[in-house]
C-alpha cells in the first residue's frame, strides 16, 4: 500500500487504485501518524491534535473509535491493511517502509541524486522526484499545528529540489528555458540565495552578447561566462 502527503493526504493499493479514508477525523489520524514517519504517537498527543480544546466526553473510546475505522479502510485496500495501524504502550504508529509514502520516496530519489555525477542522471532523479508533487504537503489539514513542521520542512526540500535542477539543467545548457522558468521562483522566495544564482546563469547564458568572448564562436554555456563566483569574468 502506498501512502500520499505531497497534496492531499492520499492512499493507494499496490496497484495504483486509490483507497478511500472516509471522514475528516479519521484521515486527520492518518496525517498524524504519517507526521511521525513510523514512531509511536501518544493517545493523548492524537487527542489533542485531533480535537484540541473540543475533545467528546470520552475522548479515549473516540479515538479507538477513529482507529478502528481507519484500519477497516486500510483493510479494503489490501489484505492486512488493518494491521498496518499497530497499538502499544508508547501508543499508536503506522508500520510501513518509508518509501511507500510520497515523501519518503522523494527524499530517497533526492538522495539518489546526489551521488550522480553527470548532469543528465541528476535531471532524471529529480524531475522523478519533483513529479511525486500533487500541490502543497498535507495539503487538507496544512493550517494544523501538527503538520506544520513537516510541512515547513518538505517546502525546502522541494525548493532545494528545485534549485539543483535548475543547476543541472544549466549543466545541459538549457539557459534559455531557464531564464523564464526561474524568475516567477525568484519572485516568489526572493530570500534564496543559491536560485538567485541560477537565474542570473541563466539570464547570462540568455544573453551571450553580454560575453566578451562571443567572438570565440564558443556556446555561452561552455566559454565559462555562466559561472557565478565573485570576480568571475
């Protein structure tokens, strides 16, 4: 069974058919415990986060109430869906491999990366990694407390994401596609210092007549004007 937080909190079969998680409380539970990547959460932490100061009379039976009904859905997706909910002293957590959710999977094809050393392989990986993105994490519950975090912290993966694709892609020489596709990202985190420096690669290698050296016959990409150190020429 697969898992979904890069957008609305989704699940699928091994197949691909999605599974159905039906009420807001119980696909809150499920967005917690996907928070917690594996760890047990408490019942009392569950309960706060998922009533706060509003919690029902008998919190603990509306809670094992919500797990329950969670579990016969996860139930329908597969066989021994519903043991994937496991309950403990420490209280409840979801037993699954990290890359059976989206963010798991994008974190290991980041990774993945990384450790390329040619720019095409790098492009490959992460527009696979950048594809997983269905719109904002956790994206029906993202005014919650309890997701904020996480949220907060998978924005800058996908923007980093971003930022070392646009480097890779400068690599091929894709500067003119670049130039436009970068400054809407510019506008909208001005405060990025490393997808500044795309764009301005990128402006430059748009611009080869903004390089002394165009006489050479050399594509900009290749004369070494694009580089973006200080008291580079």
């Amino acid at each position: 069974m697969r898992f979904g937080v890069l957008g609305e909190i989704a699940v699928w079969t091994p197949d691909g058919e999605p599974v159905v998680v039906p009420g807001l409380k119980v696909r809150a539970l499920l967005a917690d415990l996907l928070v917690h990547e594996g760890h047990p959460v408490s019942s009392d932490r569950l309960i706060e986060d998922l009533w706060g100061d509003r919690a029902p009379g008998n919190p603990l039976g509306a809670l094992q109430a919500k797990v329950s009904q969670l579990r016969r859905a996860l139930g329908s997706g597969e066989a021994g869906g519903r043991a994937l909910v496991e309950s403990g002293d420490a209280g409840y957590r979801l037993r699954i491999a990290p890359e059976s959710v989206d963010a798991g999977r994008f974190a290991a094809l980041l990774a993945r990366s990384r450790a390329q050393r040619e720019p095409v392989g790098r492009v490959a990986e992460l527009t696979e990694a950048l594809s997983l993105w269905r719109g904002s994490p956790y994206a029906d519950f993202g005014d919650e407390r309890f997701v904020r975090q996480a949220v907060e912290r998978l924005d800058d993966q996908r923007l980093a994401a971003l930022e070392e694709l646009a480097e890779a892609r400068l690599d091929l020489g894709e500067h003119h596609l670049l130039a436009a596709e970068l400054a809407d990202l510019v506008t909208r985190h001005p405060w990025r210092e490393r997808l500044r420096a795309a764009h301005l690669r990128a402006l430059y290698g748009h611009r080869p007549e903004k390089c002394g050296r165009r006489r050479t016959g050399r594509p900009a990409a290749t004369c070494g004007c694009l580089d973006d150190r200080p008291g580079h020429p």
